[in-house]
C-alpha cells in the first residue's frame, strides 16, 4: 500500500521498476512518470514519496486536465482577499501545503504555456506571489508529474516548453502496458475479485480468457471488467461467458501493419494478422502461450508462471493444439 493506494506487483518489469523507484526516491530530483493511461502511473508517484525522505511530510495530487487555466493558477499559487470576484479570504496553493513534501502533477502534458512558464519558475526555484500579493512566497517542494502523452513531440510541435521538459524529466520512469507483463495480470484480477467476496474465484478457462486479452484500457480496464463480472454473476465460480469482453475488444490493441505484423511486430500463426476476418480470440491465446514455451526454452511449468495459470491448464491447451496440428513454434 502507498498512500492507500494497493499496488500489486508480480512481473519482472514491474518488479525492476519498483527496485528503480526506490533508488529515484532517495534523491530530490524531479521525476516524470510516463505510460498510457490506467498504467498505474498515479501508484508509482506515490510509490516514490513513500520511499522518499519526505514520506512523513505532506502529498498533495492535482490532475492538470481537470481545472481551466484561471482556476488552474489559483489551486497551485493561492490567492489573497480580492484577488478576482468571490475571493472572500485567503487560500494557500497547493505549492505552499506540500512544502517540505511532494506535489504529484497529474497529466502534465495538458498545461498551456502560460502556465508552463509559471511552473518552471517555481520548479527553479524562484519565489512567486499568490493572486492579487505582494509578499514573495517561497517553498521546498519535489514535483513528481505524469503524462501518458509524448512531451518530446509536444516540444517539437510547440505545444510543450523544452526547458519544462528537461527540467521534469531529471529522472523518468516508464511503466510498462499490462500486456507487457502479462505475470501481473491474475494476481490483479483475483486482488479486484476478493474486494467483492471471499468466496468467489475464477475458472481456468476465465483466467485463460484474461490473459489473453490485451487490455488497451490497462488496469482500469481490468478493474472494470472484473468488478462486472464480480456484481453480475449468479455464481461463486466467474467463468468466461461472464466476463465482459469480446473478440473484437480482446483484439483492439492489436492493429497490424500493411505486411501482417501486430504492434508488437510478431506476425500470427496463421499469416493473416489480427485484421483478418478469421482472427480470433483463440487464436491470441494460442500465441501468447507459444511465446511464453518459447521464452522458458519449452519449460511448461515456468511458461504456466510466466502466463499466470495452472499447468494443467496449460497442458490442456497444448493437447487442445496438438489435436488441431498446430506447431509448438513461432
């Protein structure tokens, strides 16, 4: 837990991440935390705080998306009496109520460049005024921020400030889509199950048909699926017609290019590529369990770890395979 947020972590790359993270937090430079969206970005932030020396001091989030620009300033810069209409007492800024600790700017890459000005000034280092002072404000504050944006190519477009870029991103962590680690699939399934009943658990084949799904939603799309299925079934037992999904979603993050190859660059097993009409969502997790055989050098017990099932699942698959005469290879 971070800040009351759960973090669940199976995969390697997750794994190394969070080794990372801890390293980063040591230290007071700025991080830039990228990733697409429902990645679990907000849960590496306060990773981050809570590994650093501030952890004891104060964590204050904003969503840079969820406020206009006027609003925007007075959250971060505060205002005194009479600055604008209905300014009726003074507010600090959030800049001021995280003094000491950390400020996590969600969403980054949606500030205009006023207010991009404004920010760099204070990541600097100079003092500012809140709306409508006159006295100089000045705080001791590690921004953390999060983008699932490209800022290098908001820069080269002009919608993003070179010097607020390099200045976010003295350190960047980049955090993997959940069809990159695919080991941290069923555990965060069956975590966001038991927040719905002790009682309930997944089928093999359930499980099968999570994994194999490529989640273009992330995590929240996990969440969401599993929470359905958790409030509409008549049963103890979430088995595959239960889940939420359908072959056309499981592919959606799987656009392939003119010569075939998904977006992954693998070519499927039939040569056709998932924009086929015939494509299916067997015929994804047929894939992904040749690559996992592939990856553990034909290992079934280490490939049924790396895919999150049982091995008698997998078993069963590969005789399923073996019946249709499909090659064990890629």
């Amino acid at each position: 837990m971070f800040l009351g947020m759960p973090a669940v972590i199976a995969s390697e790359p997750m794994r190394r991440l969070m080794g990372m993270v801890e390293r980063v937090a040591r230290s007071h430079a700025t991080v830039l935390i990228t990733g697409e969206s429902g990645s679990g970005k907000e849960v590496i932030a306060r990773a981050v705080h809570h590994h650093s020396m501030r952890s004891q001091k104060a964590w204050v989030d904003l969503s840079c998306a969820a406020l206009p620009e006027h609003l925007l300033e007075s959250e971060l810069f505060g205002f005194e009496r009479g600055a604008f209409s209905g300014a009726d007492s003074p507010k600090q800024g959030l800049f001021e109520l995280a003094h000491h600790g950390t400020i996590f700017l969600d969403e980054i890459g949606e500030l205009d460049l006023k207010m991009q000005v404004k920010l760099l000034r204070v990541l600097d280092g100079v003092p500012y005024y809140r709306l409508g002072g006159v006295k100089k404000i000045t705080v001791d504050v590690r921004v953390v921020a999060a983008t699932n944006q490209e800022l290098e190519s908001m820069v080269a477009e002009g919608r993003f400030r070179s010097d607020l870029y390099h200045r976010l991103s003295q350190i960047t962590l980049k955090i993997p889509p959940l069809r990159k680690r695919m080991e941290d699939i069923v555990p965060l399934a069956q975590y966001f199950l038991a927040q719905h009943g002790e009682r309930l658990r997944f089928s093999d084949a359930a499980l099968d048909v999570l994994i194999a799904h490529p989640w273009p939603g992330n995590i929240r799309e996990l969440r969401n699926v599993v929470t359905k299925a958790a409030v509409l079934t008549q049963h103890d037992v979430i088995l595959p017609e239960d889940l939420p999904l359908s072959s056309a979603a499981a592919f959606d993050g799987y656009r392939t290019s003119p010569e075939g190859a998904n977006s992954n660059g693998h070519a499927f097993e039939n040569g056709t590529g998932a924009s086929s009409a015939g494509a299916s969502l067997d015929g994804m997790e047929r894939r992904m369990i040749l690559e996992a055989l592939q990856a553990t050098g034909g290992h079934q017990q280490k490939a049924a770890a790396r895919l999150g099932i049982s091995r008698r699942t997998l078993s069963r698959k590969l005789k399923l395979y073996e019946s249709e005469g499909a090659s064990a290879t890629i």
